[in-house]
C-alpha cells in the first residue's frame, strides 16, 4: 500500500505548534479510517463456487476501477455457503428471467 500524508490546511492552524498538532491530528484520523477503508481484502467467492449461470453478454468496465459498491440485497441474512450461494442464484434467476438482463443487474 502507498503512503499518503495529509497535511492541515494553514488555515485551519494559526500558531506553528497548534498547526502542528492539527497535522497530526488529521494524520491520525486518515491512518485509523484507512485501517478500516484498506482492511484485508474478504475472500472472493466466485461465480463457479456459487453455480452460477453463464451470462448472456458480456460487457467489461475500463481497468482499473476506481471503486465499487456493493448494496444489500434485500434478502434475509445467510450463514452458510450453501444459503449464500441460493440467495446470490435466487437473484441472479430473477434478474435474468423476470427483468431481460443479461446477468445480475447493476443498481
């Protein structure tokens, strides 16, 4: 991972000691929300490992993608592979036969 500090704005500080205390204070908030925003990336569970259907087309987004956001489902919560991989099938079937598209939809 590259290392970004963050610098106070001058305003923001008046006094060299007190700008010195923001810059760490506003160096001190970007590490503990970067330990949670970069966490360890969560296993990736595949389209093969949940049995799911090929899609009808598809369409790739430029490389690399600056980012992605995952909404919820609307679904009861899973705690098994196996109910996870029915719930994610469930919505892939209905987005594919009900809706026309040509895999699970974007939102």
């Amino acid at each position: 991972m590259s290392h970004v500090v963050i610098d106070a704005p001058k305003s923001s500080c008046s006094s060299c000691k007190k700008e010195c205390m923001c810059s760490i204070l506003y160096k001190k908030l970007f590490q503990d929300f970067s330990k949670l925003f970069f966490a360890a990336c969560p296993q990736i569970v595949t389209r093969k490992d949940w049995d799911g259907l090929r899609p009808v087309h598809v369409s790739y987004l430029p490389r690399p993608v600056a980012l992605v956001i995952i909404q919820h489902t609307v679904t009861s919560t899973c705690n098994t592979d196996e109910k996870c991989a029915e719930i994610v099938r469930n919505i892939q079937s209905y987005h594919m036969e009900n809706l026309n598209y040509w895999d699970i939809g974007p939102s």
